[in-house]
C-alpha cells in the first residue's frame, strides 16, 4: 500500500482533545503499513506535492503504524527503536526521492 492521500484524521489525547491532522502519506516497511500525519493546527492545508513545502510544512510530522484491531484499521505509536530507525530511514528516502523529482522537473 504506497500512495499519497489528502484525507484528514482526527486523534484524541488522554485528555480528549481532539486534534485534527493531515495524511501526508501511506507506505509499507516489511509487511507493515505506516501512516506520516502532519497537524493541521495552526496551519494551512498544503496541496502541493513539491518535497520542499513537504519539508517546510511538516517538519513536525509523526508516523504512526496502521494495525488491524476488531476490523478496524487504528494508528499505533511505533514503540520500538529498530523499527522507528527503518520507518524514519524509508520517509527520509521517500523525501530525498520527491526532491529529486522536483530537481529534474525544473531543468
């Protein structure tokens, strides 16, 4: 599952704030799926796909992982640091890969 979604989650703190947040982008590390969610608090929706607003505009993006729970699909916290570092390691490589799209589209 690697695509690019505009849609806009919701998630509730242990307080139960609600806080609103944009899905940046949906990928796969080793049979598992991983959402990228940028909080849209404060802030503009972006619809461009140019990596430097990516960058601009979601520099405090999280990434959650996307279990199966009775049916349902849920964002996890990713836990454990060997997974975080191959997650981080991929949405960096999926920048880098965006950059250099924009790089070859303006020469």
């Amino acid at each position: 599952m690697t695509e690019e979604r505009d849609d806009v989650v919701v998630l509730v703190d242990e307080n139960g704030g609600e806080h609103r947040f944009a899905v940046v982008d949906i990928f796969s590390v080793k049979e598992s799926d991983y959402a990228v969610l940028a909080p849209l608090e404060g802030q503009i929706e972006v619809e461009s796909e140019e990596a430097e607003e990516i960058q601009e505009e979601f520099e405090s993006a999280y990434i959650f992982r996307i279990d199966e729970v009775d049916g349902e699909q849920t964002l996890v916290e990713v836990e454990s640091e060997e997974e975080w570092e191959n997650v981080a390691a991929e949405w960096e490589n999926r920048v880098r890969q965006l950059e250099n799209m924009d790089e070859e589209s303006e020469e």
